[in-house]
C-alpha cells in the first residue's frame, strides 16, 4: 500500500499472512510513511513499513514517526531511505517494539527524544548509517533481548543529559 499514512484515532492494523507480507511505503518527499498523532493507542502487527523516497534526515522522513500516543508494533518491520527508521518523540509518546526491529535507516534505526519513551523486546536493529538507538532530550530507553548490530555508529547513543537508558540481554 503507498502512503503516506496519517493515523489521528486508536486502531489497530494487522497484516495478513507472514511479517512481510503487507507493506506500506511511501516516496512522498517530506512527510513520514507512518504518522501518528493520537491520544490513544495504536497496534501494528506483521507489517513491513518502508520509506523508499529522498535521502534527507532533517525532513523528518521516517518509516514511523510517533508524535502523540501510544503505539505497540508486533513483529513489524521499519526501514528509511530518507531518514530515521523510527522516531518516537514528544512528552506522552511511546512505543513498545516487539519482534521485528529497524534496519537500513541512512539515520539512526530508532530516535527516542523530548521525553518519549521506547520499550523495544526480542528486536534487532541493524545496518544503519548511524547509531542503531538515539536517545535525545530527555528521551526513555529500555532494552530486553534485543540485537544491536552492523550500524555504522555506537548500538545506542546518548546524546544529552536526562536521558536515560537500560539494556539487559542485548548484543
């Protein structure tokens, strides 16, 4: 499915079949595949969501950029050629990410910033051209059994004071 997509309401979007097997990119130039902006919750499940357009990190081209909510994504699947795989960011946002994990992101594999929290479980996010998790601002990481390999920079950077970080049984 071609995007972008714009959620603003609590649902839940399951693909069908194997992870992998429903994909939604995008190749508009300066919006995000997947973004979310609600006060509720948001389930992804088995989707493979890319951002296959334009290589410029500072326009926000994310395969998921979380503004507002709380999103779960199961056995999903995030990679950017135009930016960060996903970036979860603002006081309120989260985003637990279980399985699956962010890859091939010519930014960072996953940005966490200005209070936002990130849970990521059993996920693996490599080959990016930065660091595999930013954590900015303020930002909340845990880490649970996840592998961090192949990005160019550190598997987890701290970038400012507050910020605050937990790894147990990574790589």
């Amino acid at each position: 499915y071609m995007g972008p997509f714009d959620i603003s309401f609590e649902v839940w979007i399951v693909g069908g079949g194997q992870p992998g097997d429903v994909v939604l990119d995008s190749t508009d130039g300066g919006k995000a595949t997947l973004t979310v902006r609600c006060a509720g919750r948001v389930g992804l499940q088995s989707l493979d969501v890319r951002r296959t357009a334009g290589k410029d990190p500072a326009l926000n081209q994310h395969a998921l950029w979380v503004l507002s909510g709380a999103v779960t994504a199961d056995k999903c699947t995030f990679t950017s050629k135009g930016g960060a795989c996903v970036s979860v960011t603002n006081s309120g946002s989260s985003l637990v990410l279980r399985g699956g994990g962010a890859s091939q992101g010519v930014a960072a594999g996953v940005i966490v910033s200005n209070s936002a929290r990130v849970h990521a479980i059993k996920a693996t996010v490599s080959d990016n051209e930065a660091a595999g998790f930013e954590v900015r601002e303020k930002g909340e990481l845990v880490l649970d059994n996840c592998d961090l390999c192949n990005n160019i920079r550190q598997g987890l950077m701290l970038w400012c004071l507050g910020t605050s970080a937990r790894a147990t049984r990574c790589r």
